[in-house]
C-alpha cells in the first residue's frame, strides 16, 4: 500500500513547543514580543514555556519511539542559536540542544526532518523591518548556512521556510499573527516576495556548497487547502477557485516550480484592482530582478501542508480599500455536508488532499511530495478517546494511498500535525492537535497519548515495511 521507504512522520514546531524563552541567552523573537503585548493571544497566553521541551526533550522522544514514526519534523528557533539573528554571536547551549536532540533522534533511528523557520524571526531583525527588508535575505541565508554547517552532517531532510503565506497574510495583512501589522494589500506581498528570495539563497547555498558532501534535499513548506468551485458548472464560480487556488499555493509554488514568477491570474488581479482604486506606484506585487537568485527550481521536493477545503464564488472583499482579499475575489462558502468538528476553519474533507495531490503532480512537473502537516483539533471538553481524530486520520492516509495508487502522486512521506498538543499561535491552548496530551496545569506537563496517537501508531506498524502485515 505504500513504499517500503514512505516516511512517516509527526510534525512540531519551536516556538509552539520549546518554552525556555530566555534560557541560556536565547534572544528574543517576535512571537515572544507579540504574546506579551495585551490582546494578541487568546486567554493572554503565550509560548514562555509551552511544553517546555526545552527541558523536556527526552519526554518528547519518549512520544516520538511509542508512536514508532521513522521521521520526526521540528524547528530551530533561530533566536536560540543566533541571539540577535546574525552570526556574529552564537549562543553554544542552542547548538548543544540541536544536536542532542538530532543525536537522540538518529540512535533510535528516527530521521529529523529540520525546518528552519517556523514563524519566530529574531526580535532584532524584525526591528531592522523584518520580513519587509529586502536585507533579510542575506541574513537568512547566513542563518541557514550556519545550520548546514553546523547540522547537516546528521540532517538529509530540510525546510527552509514554512508557510511563508501564512506569514505573509496573518503576520502582516491580518495581524493576528507575529509581528501583527496589518498593512492591507501591500506588506503581505513585500514579505513574501522576501521569503522567495530568501529560500532561493538558502537552496543555491545548500546546492553548490554543503550538498556535495551532505547529500541532503531542499525545500520549502506550502499551505493550501484544496478549492472547488460553489457551482461546479458556474464559469465564474471555477474561475474563482483558480484564483484562490492561485493566490495560496501559486504565489509560491508557481516561482519555484513553474516560471520562475508569480501566476499570471496573480498579476492580473491585483494590478487591475490596484488601477480601480487609482493606486499610484508600481506595482504591488513586486518583480524579481537580474539582481536576485534565481528561484525557478529552488525545491529538491514538493512539501505540503494540508488541513482542509473550501468550496468559493466570487466576492468577498473590502469594499474601496486595498487588501489580499479584494485582489483574490473569492469568497468562501460553508458546505453543510463538510463537518466542522474543531477549530471553525478546519472542515474535515480527506478527499480534498487527494485532489490537490493529483493537482500538484499536473501542475507542478510530478515533484516528489512530502505531506509535512496534516491534523486535526480538538476544542473545549477534552476527549482522550479521540475517535473523531482517529477517523480522520485513518481515512486521511487512504486518501493518500489512493492519490499513490490510483493517481500515479509520488507521494514519499506523511507528517501528522502534531506530535503534542501546544501553543497554538493565536488560539494559545485552546486548541489542540497533538497525539498525545499535554497536561497544561501540571507541573510536569506529562504527556499522555491519546487514542488518535494509538491508533496512527498502529497504521505506521501496518505499512511501514511496504506490505500491510
Ligand atoms: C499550520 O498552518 C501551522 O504550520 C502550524 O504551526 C499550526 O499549529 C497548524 O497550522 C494548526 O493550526 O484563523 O480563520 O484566519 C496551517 C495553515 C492557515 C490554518 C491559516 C489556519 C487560519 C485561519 N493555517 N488558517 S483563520
């Protein structure tokens, strides 16, 4: 049913997880700046020390080997191993971690699959302007050649940035996330397009320098979920789709993958509403020029994150203002029949994955594809017995197996998001996606598996050696 190598996996990631805030001079990042301001974080809550696996670590390897997961997918946070993000100073008691943590992981024979940023830029960076200084990229890239150097003798998997749509829209458009700006219809794009060329340098790096002898492989983290038009027979309605799809997943996959620049429905879309509104200037989906790396086939291998679908028409947007939402003209539409069981984002729509497999694998040249989230949450009254969980999970990886099977998807591994419950950016702790339960209010913060985490358990034990036993 799966390849005798398929790697699976469970998925963490630093600032949701580590705590130790300022232990052993960890600099500050943005997410500690934006927690302990009044009014970001749901209940006031903020990731000091979350599961404190900054302490902790060997519970979590514990959680790791019960699950019995051939990968594990965690996130350096670069404020721990360069305090002021620049390597000018290297903070050692980080580096030590690291590396007791990807030396535990490899005598149990567990691959780390390391992603290098996972939303926590350095508080003195942002400073600088963050995300929004073209500069940030030579510092990127200096931060990811630190890490090669320093752990990729061990590390053969690596991420240089997850979600950089997410950081883009909910960082700097929406500002519920860190650094929480809301600069509509312009920022957003300024970051992403920084987080291209950053991920670019950071892969020529990799590529000419430490590949050679390391002999890993390369790439970033996309989030999409899949769109499907309101009305499939609507014309407007699947052009609609195509946009969303286009303004999620194209906006990044398209230049690393496709052309080398953003979709061409991108461009369209916002220089049209960009000339409705008299917006003077260039426009605000910026170019790439001779001056930056080239971004056309900066990934070793397609990596997604999945959680949900969407079914979308036309609409949507913000009236006379800029904003990502008034360029996209798509609005989403809740499909009764898409059941809502945790957060109100997340509709449980397994064969949705497989469609934007099959999607990708067209689009995208067949790229090896890596499934480097995919969870689902629980909210309020807690349920050890997680038998919705143990569902979704179960008919999730059928999806997949199809998409393998009957798709002809060269699919080569599947992350279940997460390991533990934890710090759930804006939703604090409400929200809970982990195999195994944290005991928040206990000193100890004692893991606890859940049914789910049984139950995915049992699957890795059936397909890992390729047959089902
Ligand atoms: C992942 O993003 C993150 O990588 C991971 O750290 C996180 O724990 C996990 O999600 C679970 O949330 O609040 O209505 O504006 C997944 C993509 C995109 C899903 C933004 C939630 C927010 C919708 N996320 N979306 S809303």
């Amino acid at each position: 049913m799966f390849p005798r190598d398929f790697a699976w996996g469970a998925g963490t990631a630093a600032y949701q997880i580590e705590g130790g805030w300022q232990a052993d001079g960890k600099g500050p990042s943005i997410w500690d700046a934006f927690c302990h301001e009044n009014g970001r974080v749901f209940g006031e809550q903020n990731g000091d020390v979350a599961c404190n696996s900054y302490e902790l670590w060997e519970k979590d390897l514990e959680c790791i080997q019960r699950l019995g997961v051939t990968h594990y997918r965690l996130s350096l946070s670069w404020a721990r191993l360069l305090p002021d993000g620049t390597t000018r100073h290297v903070n050692q008691t980080g580096v030590q971690y690291y590396n007791k943590v990807i030396d535990d992981l490899l005598a149990c024979d567990v691959s780390p699959m390391v992603t290098l940023y996972h939303f926590d830029l350095p508080q003195t960076l942002q400073d600088q302007g963050g995300w929004k200084s073209p500069g940030i990229a030579t510092l990127f890239d200096s931060y990811a050649k630190f890490c090669f150097q320093t752990f990729g003798d061990r590390v053969k998997l690596w991420i240089t940035i997850n979600e950089p749509h997410v950081c883009a829209k909910l960082g700097h458009e929406d500002g519920i996330h860190a650094p929480g700006l809301k600069e509509k219809g312009t920022a957003a794009y300024l970051v992403g397009h920084n987080m291209l060329r950053a991920h670019a340098m950071a892969w020529h790096s990799y590529n000419s320098v430490y590949r050679p002898q390391q002999k890993g492989a390369v790439s970033l983290a996309l989030n999409s979920d899949w769109f499907e038009p309101s009305d499939q027979h609507c014309n407007e309605d699947i052009a609609a789709a195509e946009r969303d799809l286009a303004f999620t997943l194209g906006w990044f996959a398209w230049p690393v993958f496709v052309t080398g620049d953003y979709p061409e429905v991108m461009r369209t879309a916002i220089d049209a509403r960009s000339a409705k509104l008299r917006y003077n200037g260039a426009s605000r989906l910026p170019s790439f020029s001779s001056d930056d790396p080239a971004i056309l086939g900066t990934a070793d291998f397609f990596a997604l994150n999945y959680y949900t679908s969407r079914k979308v028409k036309p609409g949507g947007g913000c009236g006379e203002t800029l904003c990502i939402k008034s360029d996209r003209d798509a609005e989403e539409v809740l499909d009764s029949s898409w059941p809502i069981c945790g957060v109100s984002w997340l509709a449980v729509v397994p064969y949705g994955l497989r469609k934007l497999l099959k999607y990708i694998k067209d689009t995208f040249n067949n790229p090896e594809v890596y499934i480097t989230e995919n969870g689902f949450s629980q909210v309020g009254q807690l349920q050890m017995e997680d038998v919705q969980r143990c569902e979704f999970y179960k008919d999730t990886i059928m999806e997949v197996a199809k998409a393998i099977h009957q798709d002809g998807v060269n699919v080569r591994g599947y992350f279940a998001w997460s390991l533990m419950d934890n710090f759930e950016w804006a939703d604090g702790f409400s929200v809970r996606f982990g195999l195994f339960h944290v005991d928040f209010s206990d000193a100890k913060l004692r893991r606890t598996i859940y049914r789910s985490g049984r139950e995915y358990s049992k699957i890795i034990a059936k397909y890992k050696s390729g047959q089902p036993k």
